[in-house]
C-alpha cells in the first residue's frame, strides 16, 4: 500500500508544479456524433492508422458501445467480438481467454493483455473492474512482432480516458438486481496549457446470483474498490510524460459450483459446508516518454505491477469435509520497451523495439487433507525473465501500384526457474518434505510475419497474412503431479489469414471478413491429474483450427445504427494419441465455442422540449455456440443466445439508464470441470436475468 500511496502522490504533485501547453480537450459528452465508421483509428503505442488499412482481423469496442451494452468487465464482451470466448469461471483467481480456439485454462495466458499499455501476464489479473474506460481493440492473430509476451492467439488492448481528450466531472449511480450497486466518479482536468489529469475512483458491490444450500448465505457476493491516476505533461513541444496508475482491491466470498449428473446432465444445488472466499489486491502503474519529430517517433514504456492474493476454497464443493486448500500467490513484474518507428513516410515505414522483463511470483498452498488425516504445505517460487528484439517494416506500391507488403520478425528468449517444495504432516504430527527441487527451463524462439494488402480503391481492400505464434513452455505445481509431468514444453502455430475490408454508400456500410487457419504443434492442454485432484498442463501433438469472421456495421438513415458479427471456429486434435486406450484424434478441442454470434440495433431520438432533450434504445443478442467440457467430447454446453437492452434518457447534465441483461432468463453452463480422485463432476450455471438503472451527472 505504501507504493500505491507514494505513487498517487506522486502523480498529484507532479501535476501541481509542472507548466503545460497544447493540450487538446473535448469535455465528456454522450453525444453519439455521425461520424465516418470506417475512419475510427488503433490507439495502440504500435502504430496509429484506420483499421481498414491493417492487414489483420481488429474489433474495436468503443467507449459508447461499452456504455450501451453495460460492459463491465472483460468477460462481458464474450461473443460481442467474433470467435472471442472467456468463461464465467466464478472467480477473478481464473479468466481464461480463447481467440480462434487459442487459449489456455490453466499456466500463462494464450492472449496478450494490456492495460494503458501495461502487460498483464497472469490471468489472475485479467479479471479486474472497468471504470473511465475509452476503447477496447481485440487484433486476432499472433501479434510477436508488434507486442510482447506470449500473444499466440492474439492481443487485447484496454485504454482508459485520457485528460487529453475529456474534461470535467462526471458522476455514476447504478443500482440492479440480486443486491448489485456500483459507484464511479472520474474528473478530468488541466492545470494549464501543458499539463492535464484525471482521477477515478470506483465502488461495486454484488450480492451475487446463487445461495449456498448448507447454510443460506450467498455463493458468489463480491465487493471491490478501484483507483485509478493519470497524468499527461507536454514537457515541450517534441517530448510527452504520461503516468498512469491504477490499484483495485476485491473480495469474493464462495463460489457457485454444483454437482453434475453427467447421465441426466442435470445440475444439483451449490451445497458445501466450509466458507470459501478470494481476495485481492492489484496494482499496475505505467511510465511512458515520447518523444516525436516530424520523421519519427521514439517511445520508452516502463511498466510494474504488483499483485497479491489468496484464495480459501472447500475443494471438494460438497457437504463433507474432504479437502480445504488456502492459495496464497504474490507477484511483482517489471517490464521495459523501446520503440522507434518512422512516420508519414509515403512509400517505406518502419518499426524497431526491444523488450525485457522480469517476473517474481510466490506461491503458498496449505491444504486439509481431512480422509486421509494428512496437511499439506506447498511452496513455489518462480523467477521469470527474458527479452527480445522485433522490427517491422511496410512497403507502399510494392511491386506494383495500391500493393503493400508487410514484413516483420522477432527474436524471443525466456528463462523461467521454480524452487518447488511439498512438506507433508499425518494425524498432526511432525512436517516431513516429500519433495524439495528446482527446475529450470530456456525458452528460444524465432517469430516471422508476412502480410501482403491490395487497395482496389480508397473503399475497398484485401489482404493475406501468414505469421508465426509461439508460447513459452512452464511448470505444473499441483501437488498431485508426478515429477514426469512437472514441465510443459512450449508450443507453436503456424497462421493463415485472408480477408477483406470495405465501406459503401458514402461511408455508412462497413463490413470486413477473414478465413482463417492455424496449424499448431505442441498444443498445451489443460488434462485431469490422473488419480489426483485438480488438472496439470500436458503437450498434445498437433492440432488445427480453422474458421471464419464476419462483421458488419450500417448507418442507413440518421441516428440508427446497426452492427451483426459471427464466428465460426473449427478446432480440433489432428494427432493426440496418449495410450491404446486414450486416442483424441478428430476431436475438438475444449472450451472452444463452434460459433459466437452477436447483433445490435441503436436507434436515438432527438426532442424539442426544454426538459427531454433525446432517448437511446438499445438492443443486443449475443450467442454462444456448441462447446466440449473434456477432451472425450462426451459432455457440452448446446448452443444458447442471450438477449440485453437498454433504454437511456437525456437531459442537459444528466443521463438516466433502465437496462437488463439475459431479459429472456436463458439457462446456460459457463463452465464444467471434474475431480477424479472424487469421481466427481462439478458446474456453474450462467448468469439469471439481472436488470437496473443508472444515474449519470456531468459537472
């Protein structure tokens, strides 16, 4: 806490006595201007042009279509972005993110996360609260040579609202169902001409959606609290210092897991007798120069995060006292990048970086083992580093006039150590050390990409793209693991883009579409502990993946818009023979939806009156197709859609909001895992229907 502290002061002083200028401001506003659709730009500190001109698959989420579907969190725009999964695992502790059937359920992420350009290695930290949020980008596909670790399956980029571009104080007031309150007050300022910045403060709390039959008391009720600080100072007219520090602490009390009957596929009531809880704190800050001349730009990202929490989980989720474990897990990361790129060059761009980290994680496990009258105490301690070098150049009218050709590599180096150690006590007697080693790994990788763009004309475009994805191996630290299974290689993908991007009728019909197909070796896959409790990360032998992606979005008359996006995944084990008995060959992969689908419809209405001055309707359908639970492809989710809507009022300073989501009350599995050693299957059920209003006030 003392280093939240030192740094929000840090912050706030900074922007007392610095001096400013050219600072541009647009006071927040909720209008929903007729802007160009195929003219919205990545924000990203990679490169800067309009998403039709980069020859990749990009969904952009803005800050209005974050407000209209009430996203609240990373798992809430599953399905909105085609072939994007997170399941609703119950917990903050796991949010596991599939892209294109790439994705990983337990170890390092498949999918690159940045916060404010901060990276967020660990899907522990991935499940955080959004609050003063402006845009989202999801790009699909490896992304090595632009970005930093492990970004197999892709990139997701949250940015927060920058003082550069709003101003004023606004304040948020939501109240809903299942006892769910939220407060959020952000204020963007300028001190004077050169410096501008912002502060946000956010407060949730959720009685949850499930009772825990053995005592009556909530399953799933969660509370968190988030700051966040920003600051932008224009040390001159080249050189740019931004800070951005945010912290949240969260509190989670039981999670809604119940016994499966696999033969009725029917699942029981959440019943266990010990209180299991998971709490957490995170903070990230990031330091960002820029320095910027007519012909190129120079940027340093220095980034640290800090988190730490524990969770008290009744393991076994029943009524008996079988197993109890309490996880404890710290984490300090440190990473720095350099990139130099060239700018407003008409035939050749380029791109140069460097990138290094180092990574620390503490991990305590203590467990009650009450059958076998045994206690467990596990330690590991991971000491993660590594750096690389990346470059990526386009050429303009190559070869022939409208062809672009984009060429890029990156060498990536990782070592990763584990101290790892199990002490054991029977009937409360002395601990002896079951297992006491250390383990070492060198990760080595080169990653190509080759992309090639046409421009038919200045409204239509298509393009091919062939790049190289890579993983880094890691270490399994469940107790049950043998030591032959205590290390997973690395894995690697070779993919296969083509796809096509337009605008019509003066620019308000956008619509874009990919194919898709990933060759994979090596597949990391999530597989029970055999005889054990939990799961382990194996290797596969080769997999592929394979689809397609649709999205369109059209203005046809004024204030109404219109967006439907589809994807369609195809993953599957092409060779993964375990033993006689454990063929998977042809199956499909776990946890990876066949289809998403997603639609919406916005229509605003404008009033003359001195009291109403308009009202948004807003109305979405996302779906979920069919997906597989175990690698035997014996148990599923079916295909199910659900439906939101939301209804928002103006007037002057003040917005109101009446919303609901899964207003249909559809009945779904977010998630399914087993216990072997209990020869017990386990499920959560989906979100109910939840609906509430929102109060919003702009000073």
């Amino acid at each position: 806490m003392k280093k939240i502290n030192l740094l929000l002061v840090f912050i706030l002083v900074i922007a007392g006595y610095a001096n400013a200028q050219n600072i541009r401001v647009i006071t927040d506003t909720t209008e929903t201007n007729d802007i160009l659709i195929d003219e919205i730009t990545v924000k990203s500190a990679k490169e800067l042009p309009r998403v039709k001109d980069v020859p990749a698959s990009i969904s952009l989420i803005s800050a209005r279509m974050i407000a209209n579907d009430e996203i609240t969190s990373l798992a809430d725009i599953s399905s909105k972005v085609p072939n994007f999964f997170m399941m609703d695992y119950g917990s903050k502790l796991q949010s596991p993110v599939f892209i294109r059937g790439i994705g990983s359920r337990l170890g390092s992420p498949s999918v690159g996360l940045y916060v404010d350009n901060v990276p967020y290695f660990e899907k522990t930290t991935f499940g955080f609260d959004f609050f003063d949020i402006d845009r989202i980008e999801v790009l699909r596909g490896p992304q090595g040579t632009l970005y930093g670790r492990n970004t197999m399956g892709g990139i997701i980029n949250v940015f927060s609202k920058s003082p550069l571009y709003f101003e004023g104080t606004n304040m948020n007031l939501s109240a809903g169902t299942h006892g769910y309150y939220n407060v959020n007050v952000n204020h963007y300022n300028t001190i004077s001409d050169k410096v501008g910045f912002s502060l946000s403060g956010n407060y949730m709390a959720h009685d949850g959606y499930f009772t825990n039959e053995f005592d009556g008391d909530p399953a799933d009720d969660q509370y968190s609290f988030s700051l966040r600080g920003r600051l932008v100072w224009k040390i001159s007219d080249q050189l740019i210092l931004e800070n951005i520090a945010t912290f949240e602490n969260s509190e989670q009390y039981g999670f809604p897991y119940a016994l499966y009957n696999t033969e009725t596929n029917t699942a029981g009531k959440v019943n266990y007798n010990q209180e299991s809880t998971y709490k957490r704190d995170l903070f990230s800050d990031g330091l960002i120069f820029k320095y910027r001349t007519d012909d190129f730009e120079l940027t340093s990202t220095t980034s640290y995060q800090y988190y730490d929490g524990v969770m008290a989980v009744d393991q076994d989720f029943t009524a008996d006292s079988i197993y109890f474990f309490e996880i404890g897990d710290n984490q300090d990361m440190w990473s720095q990048e350099f990139v130099a790129k060239s700018l407003n060059n008409e035939r050749y761009n380029w791109l140069f970086g460097a990138y290094g980290f180092y990574q620390t994680m503490d991990q305590k496990t203590f467990g009650d083992l009450y059958r076998s009258n045994m206690q467990q105490d596990i330690r590991s301690k991971f000491d993660i580093s590594g750096y690389a070098l990346f470059h990526q150049s386009t050429i303009n009218d190559f070869l022939i006039e409208k062809l672009t050709l984009t060429a890029g590599i990156r060498l990536d180096v990782e070592k990763d150590k584990l101290d790892y150690s199990m002490a054991m006590s029977v009937g409360g007697g002395p601990w002896n050390t079951a297992i006491s080693d250390n383990y070492e790994e060198t990760f080595t990788e080169i990653l190509p990409k080759v992309a090639l763009k046409y421009e038919f004309n200045s409204e239509f475009n298509t393009y091919a793209t062939v790049s190289k994805g890579y993983k880094s191996g890691g270490f399994n630290t469940n107790s049950s693991v043998d030591i032959e299974n205590r290390s997973y290689d690395a894995e690697q993908s070779w993919n296969y883009e083509w796809g096509f991007k337009s605008s019509l009728a003066n620019h308000r019909l956008y619509f874009d579409a990919a194919l898709f197909y990933i060759d994979w070796q090596d597949q990391q896959i999530d597989v029970p502990v055999p005889g054990g409790r939990g799961n382990m990360k194996n290797n596969a032998g080769e997999s592929v993946s394979k689809g397609v992606e649709l999205f369109v979005r059209a203005r046809p008359v004024e204030n109404l818009e219109a967006t439907i996006g589809y994807g369609y995944t195809k993953a599957t084990f092409s060779e993964y023979v375990v033993d006689d008995e454990q063929n998977y060959n042809d199956n499909y992969i776990p946890y990876v939806p066949r289809s998403t689908v997603n639609a919406s419809i916005n229509k605003t209405f404008e009033f003359e009156n001195n009291f109403l001055e308009k009202m948004v309707a807003h109305l979405s359908y996302r779906g979920v197709g069919k997906h597989y639970w175990d690698l035997n492809n014996s148990l599923y989710q079916d295909y199910y859609g659900l439906v939101d809507a939301k209804v928002s009022f103006f007037s002057g300073k003040f917005q109101f909001d009446i919303w609901a989501k899964n207003i249909l009350d559809t009945s779904y599995n977010s998630y399914y895992f087993e216990i072997s050693s209990l020869q017990n299957a386990y499920t959560q059920l989906g979100k109910p229907a939840t609906a509430g209003i929102n109060l919003k006030v702009n000073f």
